[in-house]
C-alpha cells in the first residue's frame, strides 16, 4: 500500500499528542477540526456537512437553470433541443448527480438542504412536458417521481428516497459496522 502525504489530511475532534502534531507539521499534513471531504463524501461537523450539501445542491441548481435556457432555445429552434433528449439528460444524469450522498449523509440533513434540488427538478420536468402549475396534482407528481420500474417517469426526488437509500446502505455493510448479539446494528434498534 501506497500512500501519497500530499493528498491527506487529519480530520479530529480531540486534541493531539505533541509527536503526533510534529510528526504531522513535519510531512505538511493538514489538521482541521471542522471536517473534509472523503472519497465524495463531507465528514466532519455538522455545519461543514450542511455547508458542502448546500454548495454541491447549488451547483446542480445551476446546471437546472441551464438546462430551463436550453429548453427555451429549443423552443425557439428545435434542432437546439428536443423534449425526448432533455428528458434523458434530466432521469439519466442531472438525477443522479447528488444521489451518492442519499446513501452516506443523514438523511435529515438531506432532506433539508437538497428539497430545494427537487422542487427545481420537478419544476424544469413539468416544464419540459409543458405543465402548467395546476397540472401539478399529487398523483402527477407521484408519477414523475417514482421509479421508472414501477411505473413512473424516474425522477426520484432525492428527499424522499433519502432514508431508505441511507438504511439501506447502513445494513448492507452491517458487519463493518458491528452487530450486536440481538442483529441489529450498532446505534439502531
């Protein structure tokens, strides 16, 4: 095993042992307090989570806003754009781009900072299909946002699948976790 020194960092909550923090100082191996990101994931702090889901959800906004112009231009000249392929673009890619983190954040934290993901998704499908807003009943909705293999459009919100997505993953990988001698992980009953 391989270790690159100039790609690590220390992420702690408690203070450090002098020859741990020279030793550290020494190889310039950043320590932070607060958290970092890992392998796609933010750990650390509560707000430093919040703070990443917020800047990462902003961005994915962005490429919605993009893609709402693109709309327009295809409307206006339709070898810019066509509903079939926006579609494609929107379940097969934009949908998935903050998925990962339904699988390792908490899903509270979740579910307050990517709602705003969600609204703008629905809100740019709604447009592609040229819904108007009383278009938006609960059973429309229903079906734009469930899965694909169960009927729906595949635009799975990602605050409703949060949950799910983050028990799912804890239990698969319940032996790295710990069982207790009752089966159920560590921390859940």
């Amino acid at each position: 095993l391989k270790v690159n020194l100039t790609k690590c960092s220390v992420y702690t909550t408690q203070p450090l042992a002098a020859r741990h923090r020279s030793w550290l100082e020494a190889n310039k191996i950043p320590v932070n307090n607060k958290g970092g990101v890992y392998l796609g994931t933010p750990v650390g702090t509560e707000d430093f989570i919040r703070s990443h889901l917020r800047e990462e959800a902003s961005k994915v906004c962005s490429m919605i806003e993009d893609l709402m112009e693109v709309d327009t231009a295809g409307r206006l000249e339709t070898r810019w754009a066509d509903t079939q392929g926006m579609y494609a673009l929107v379940r097969l890619s934009l949908n998935q781009k903050l998925r990962h983190f339904t699988r390792t954040v908490d899903p509270r934290l979740i579910k307050e900072e990517f709602a705003c993901v969600d609204r703008d998704t629905l809100q740019l499908v709604g447009r592609l299909f040229r819904m108007s807003p009383d278009d938006f009943t609960e059973w429309r909705v229903g079906r734009i946002t469930n899965a694909f293999s169960a009927g729906g459009l595949g635009v799975v919100s990602l605050v409703d699948s949060s949950q799910a997505a983050y028990l799912g993953c804890l239990f698969r990988h319940r032996l790295l976790l710990g069982e207790d001698p009752a089966g159920s992980v560590a921390g859940f009953v």
